[in-house]
RNA sequence: GUGGAUGUAGCUCAGUCGGUUAGAGCAUCAGAUUGUGGUUCUGAGGGUCGGCGGUUCGAUUCCGCUCAUCCACCCCA
C-alpha cells in the first residue's frame, strides 16, 4: 500500500508535545480572560468575499494565499486566513456592534494559508488572537499591547533581556496615510530600488520602507517617516500610546519603518519579534483597525488586537529549551496471569473499573506476560502495582507492590478496603494524579 | 512562485569507487526453570535504501524527472 502522508506545511501534534499546547492554551485563556476578553468560537470556513473585502484584495494573503472552492451549492467559500474577519462578521450578524462596548474577545483557532513552508511558515498553523471593539481611545491600545507582553512573559523565559523586542509605529489614519503616501512616492521616484520595490510600490508604497536589501536601505534611511507625517490627532493618539504602554514598564523601540500586511490597519501597529527562530521572527503582530467593522457592512466601531503565532511560540520556547511534560503515570496497574474470561480476569476487570472513580488505573490489554505487564507498568512509572489471579480469587486477598521500594502490602480483595489502603499509602505524599492535565500548567 | 541543501528500519545515523541474504545504536517484542518491574545476557520482528523513468549483464549506489523535508527570498503569525 502507497503511504499517505500529511499535507505539506501541515503538523501533526503527538501526545509526547500536546502538553506544551494545553499549557499554552491555559495560558492564553487565562490573561485573556484577567483582561475581559471572552472566547469567541467561529467557523473554519467563510464565504471568499468576507476575506476579500476584510483582509484586503491587494493583499498577498487573498490574492494568491487563500485555500478557495465551490461547495456544492455554487458558493464560493474559503478556508480562514485569518480570525479578524469572521469575528467581526459575527459581530455585526449578532447585532453585537449595538450592544453593550466595548466588546472584547479572545480565540484560539488554526487558520490556513498557502504558503510554501519553512522555518516557522505553515500552511495550517494556530493563532491566538485577541480583539477589543468600541473603544478609540489610546488608552484600548494600550491594554492590548499590556496583554500580548503578559501572555509573552508568561510563556518564555523572562531573564534579565526579554527574549523579544516590541515594535510600534503608527501609520496615521486614512486622510494622513492618503497625503504621506503621496509625500512617500515623490521621493521613491527618481531613486533607484530592487525588482520587488518597484512592484511594491504600486500595489503598497509602504511596504518599500522595510525592505531588507541593502540598496533599498540606504535609499528608504532619508525617505519620509510615517509617524513624522501624521495629523494632529494620530499625533497624539499615537503619543499618548507610548506614554501608557511606558507607563505599564514595558519595553518597546519606536520603528517607523513597521507597517503591516493587511490592509485594515490603521493608526497603531506593532511586532514582538525575536531573532532565534530564523527569519520568520514575528511571533505576535497587531494594531488598530478602526475602518473594518464598517467596511463589513457594520456600525463605525473602533477596533484593535493582535494575532500570536502558537507555533512560533513553541519555537521560541524550544530555542530557550523551555520543557513541558505533565506527568501521565498511572497511579495503579491491575496485572493478571489469568485469561480474560477466568474469575480472576473479569475480577480485574470490574475491579479497574471501579477504581478508575479515583485514579488513573492501567490494566492490560494486549494479553502479555505477567512479566511483560510489571515491564510496561514499570516504563509507566506506575506508583502501584496490583495482581489478581486465582490465588487472590481463592483467598479473597491481594498483594500490591508498592513500585518505589518493592515493599508489598497486603489487603482484603474488595475496592473500598483497597481504596482506604492506598488513601492510607499516600497520605503523606500528595494527592492523586485524578485531575485535568490543563489546569496546573504552568511554567 | 524563485533559489540552495537533503531524502537508507519507529528514532539517530553508518555503508555500497555499481555486483549475491543492506548494517549499528536506541526503541519494540520474546526468552534466561513455568505468577512479579527497573540491571545484565540471548534471540526475534521491522527497510520495495522517497517515487517514476533512463544508462548498464546488473542500480540503493550513476543520470533525468518528480515528490517530500529543511533553509533562504517573497510574504506573514
């Protein structure tokens, strides 16, 4: 038979790593929600036009990104992109715009691109995204930064250098950004640029400001800066987002060459970008988006938010070797050296049964060795093991190792003296292991 | 979409200047006086040497194409 593999730019998550994402996940739930920011589920799935006239139809995500087909009734639907549209189409269908604001949202969700994968680029990869509407002030840009760099500190390795830098910029707002793209393309003219800048600057003049070659660099060094070209309320907007984001102690350098790939931004934008991941170094990325909500069809609404890369953080979280591993022992195993149909095999059974109301009990079921069953309880790290055969069937008594020394304790064959013995056991060490492997994560 | 590197067992890798049954370590499974783990010893299973085509008496080894992985450009989280 031919192998099937996975689909290029996709990952599979064994159970070995799926504890760095529950404590990731844990993680990102619980600043969202010290923050007000409720979850927000929504489809993997939209109609094309949503992204084309949200995300932007210059932009390289719609245009040549998106995983596009017709269904069987005629619509054309497309896999998510990205989260910032769907939550703001569910916003405006649910009426939620004229509800009370601001409205503040959070959600984990894989979205798809077609891209060609490399270092820290996917085609199917997980965004933690964060999303606040109804609050213009700078004082909403503030609390989303205040959030990411929460959630950031909170699963990296926090010495006395942060493992990434936070980078903020404005682009102005559409009158101030219409007049500097202007002032922006008069200068780029008549100076001398590589291939994709001259491309660039038809479709995105701004973008031509952090091109990495060196020709460009040096010519982009005396061009124009957005931030310097604001109106006078972006000015202050933008200033006072730096006093607050100061004013909370987190670190940030001003790059006025930052600007962003969707077309929805506007006014702040801002990167926490690393450099030990390789060349994909954004692990989070967002701003403001004032326009979005309106240009869906909804009522004029402020926005802003970011969107995390879970799989860039993992990255980061390998480069720094930050480990994660819930332990998944079994508290007892149940062995027999009897057939599955014998007195003592369906005694096992029933047995396991019952005492899985209060531990995580192992019993075999590959009909190995009693050998090989202490072998595989022991790989386990099983804390107690338990036999039952016709001996024990016979006298009503079990024997149970205790794994850590060998000593063997002796017990009436019933569940509550066996459960009251163990209690006993383990009293001074800790509780059992019989609790949600995601709700003591932590670092 | 463009460019570079790589592709041998579940994992990490040897190896074949083209030649009979392709190897190691780890892992898995089974035994070492028949119901008791971690060490040790012995043995076993597992690979169409990424796929297709070409050159050749003969290819896993050479050539072409293709697919996949990794990395960079582009773009972005």
């Amino acid at each position: 038979m031919e192998k099937i593999t996975a689909p290029r730019g996709t990952k599979d998550v064994l159970p070995l790593e799926v504890d760095r994402w529950h404590m990731l996940e844990t993680t990102a739930r619980r600043v969202a929600q010290s923050y007000g920011f409720q979850e927000i589920r929504f489809p993997a799935f939209e109609h094309t036009e949503l992204f084309i006239r949200g995300v932007g139809d210059t932009t390289d995500i719609v245009q040549k990104e998106m995983y596009t087909f017709e269904d069987k009734g005629g619509r054309s639907i497309s896999l998510r992109p990205e989260g910032t549209a769907s939550v703001v189409r569910a916003g405006i269908e649910h009426g939620v715009f004229q509800g009370a604001l601001p409205f503040k949202a959070h959600y984990i969700a894989p979205v798809f691109r077609y891209e060609k994968p490399q270092a820290g680029r996917l085609r199917e990869h997980h965004q933690f995204g964060i999303e606040c509407y109804g609050a213009a002030g700078p004082e909403a840009d503030a609390e989303v930064i205040a959030l990411a760099h929460t959630f950031l500190t909170n699963v990296l390795p926090v010495a006395t250098e942060l493992p990434f830098v936070l980078h903020l910029n404005s682009i102005g707002c559409p009158t101030c950004r219409g007049a500097y793209r202007d002032k922006l393309l008069a200068y780029l003219q008549s100076k001398p640029l590589c291939h994709n800048c001259t491309e660039r600057m038809a479709r995105n003049p701004l973008r031509v400001l952090d091109c990495k070659e060196a020709s460009c660099q040096s010519v982009v060094q005396d061009a124009p800066v957005t931030n310097q070209c604001l109106c006078a309320d972006c000015q202050t907007h933008f200033a006072s987002v730096q006093t607050y984001v100061r004013q909370l102690g987190i670190p940030f350098v001003v790059s006025d060459r930052l600007v962003r790939g969707l077309d929805y931004y506007n006014r702040t934008v801002f990167e926490f970008i690393c450099t030990q991941i390789g060349a994909q170094g954004t692990i989070l990325a967002g701003g403001r988006y004032d326009g979005l909500v309106e240009q869906l069809g909804g009522p004029p609404t402020p926005a802003c938010g970011f969107g995390c890369g879970i799989e860039r953080i993992l990255l980061l979280q390998d480069a720094f070797g930050v480990a994660m591993r819930q332990e998944h022992t079994p508290f007892l195993c149940i062995t027999t050296a009897d057939t599955p149909d014998s007195p003592a095999g369906v005694a096992a059974r029933l047995l396991t049964q019952k005492l899985r109301a209060f531990w995580y009990v192992e019993q075999d079921i590959t009909g190995r060795s009693l050998k090989a069953q202490f072998k595989h309880a022991d790989r386990l790290g099983a804390k107690y093991v338990m036999t039952i055969g016709s001996t024990e069937i016979e006298t009503a008594t079990v024997t149970i190792k205790r794994m850590a020394d060998g000593a063997k304790l002796t017990c009436a064959l019933d569940s509550d003296a066996i459960v009251a013995l163990l209690l006993a056991d383990i009293a001074p060490q800790t509780a059992p292991v019989m609790q949600d492997s995601s709700e003591n994560a932590n670092l």
